[in-house]
C-alpha cells in the first residue's frame, strides 16, 4: 500500500476539493455520499500503480476509476480546481506544478523495457 509523502499530499488534496464541493452544493462538509466518494478517491491513492511516481490523476493514462466514480471526481474537479487558488494556495500549486509533468509510464511497461 502506498504511503509516501506524495501520496498523502495528494489525499489532502482530493480532499479538500471535495469539501470545497459538497459545500457548495449539498451545504455540507461532508454529506455521505461525499464521503463515500472521498473514501473511493483515497483507497484509489492507496493502491495506484505508480505510486510516488505518479502525475495528476486527471493525466493518468489507465485512470483506474469506475466510470460513475470518474464522472463524479470530474464534476468535483472542475467546480473545486478554480477555487483551490485561494482556499488552499500551496497544495493547487503543488497540483499544478504536478500536472505540468508527463504522464509516468505503466510500471508493468517499464519492466518489458529494462528486461
Ligand atoms: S487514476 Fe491513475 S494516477 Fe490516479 S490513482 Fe488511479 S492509477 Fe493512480
Ligand atoms: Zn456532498
């Protein structure tokens, strides 16, 4: 299970956009359904393949959510991202600086080519 530091950067940051999401529209922090999403979008972060090497989820070339899942952390993206800028300046840095870099390349791919 991961849990180096960039892995628990990005769990903080998932979660306050969701916070800044649910807040927004279902007047709270957190509503449950909110929560279940923030769980899933955690357990992702716990067992995703390229662990401290990974770029943003929303570059990653397998995006190993559901579909329903998916559709969900978007909206919550889009409506959160914008206002990360003032509400938590230094993780929508970190995200965006993150983002800047290419996408790593399947762990699974990168074996074939050392072997
Ligand atoms: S979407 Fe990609 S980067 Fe994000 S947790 Fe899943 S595998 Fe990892
Ligand atoms: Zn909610």
């Amino acid at each position: 299970m991961n849990n180096g530091p960039r892995i628990q950067r990005e769990k903080q940051t998932v979660e306050q956009m969701i916070r800044i999401y649910c807040a927004a529209h279902h007047g709270k922090v957190l509503c449950e359904s909110c929560e279940e999403l923030l769980r899933y979008a955690h357990k992702r972060l716990d067992y995703c393949v390229f662990g401290e090497e990974k770029s943003t989820c929303e570059k990653c070339p397998i995006h190993c959510y559901k579909p329903e899942r998916k559709t969900q952390i978007k909206q919550v993206m889009r409506y959160a991202g914008p206002r990360m800028t003032y509400k938590h300046p230094i993780l929508a840095i970190q995200h965006m600086l993150k983002n800047l870099k290419p996408a790593p390349e399947h762990p699974k791919n990168k074996k074939n080519k050392t072997m």
